[in-house]
C-alpha cells in the first residue's frame, strides 16, 4: 500500500484542485467565471488554488480583454495532464488493492 501513497500527488490533495483539474481535462480551456460558478468557489479561494498549480506549471494561464472586461482563462499544460492522470492511476490502485484486501 505504501507504493500507492508515494505515487500520490501533494497538489492534487485538495478538493478544489481536483476539480479545477477534473474541468480542465474535460474542457481544454476554462474561463475563471466558469470554474467559480461550476467548483461554487469564491474569487480569492479560487485564485488561490489556481496560483498554487500554476506555480506547479500544471497549468497554464492567459489574460486577455474581452470587449473592454478582463478575461482570464486556463489550460491544463501537458506536464499538468500527465501528472494528474498519474494522481488518479495512484487513486485507482489504492482503492482496488483495499478491495482485494476485504
């Protein structure tokens, strides 16, 4: 079990990074607006956990103006996608080993 564990991944802990990211591999391209409302987040807890896997170069960010209102929107990079699917392999495999363990 402890295999799994290691292969678990720290930025994917929290509930809200896991739904950015769980948007972002079905979308491949979200606006800030559209993440708030379908995560329910506020605007600074969501920045916060956008900042947090930008940093990580899980995603990547790009701002532009749209008529004269900011737009901000996010791709998840390559680097993001791989780790990401490798967060949930790790998740799939913890939950099938407890399984066989019952």
């Amino acid at each position: 079990m402890k295999d799994y564990l290691e292969n678990i991944n720290k930025a994917f802990e929290s509930r809200v990074r896991l739904g950015i990211m769980s948007v972002l591999m079905v979308d491949d391209k979200v606006d800030f607006n559209t993440l708030k409302d379908t995560l329910q987040l506020t605007d600074g807890n969501l920045a916060s956990h956008l900042r947090a896997l930008e940093e990580a170069e899980y995603l990547r960010v790009e701002k532009q103006f749209v008529g004269r209102k900011p737009n901000t929107t996010y791709y998840a990079t390559d680097a993001g996608r791989e780790a990401f699917n490798n967060h949930l392999d790790a998740l799939e495999q913890l939950i099938l080993s407890n399984r066989k363990d019952s």
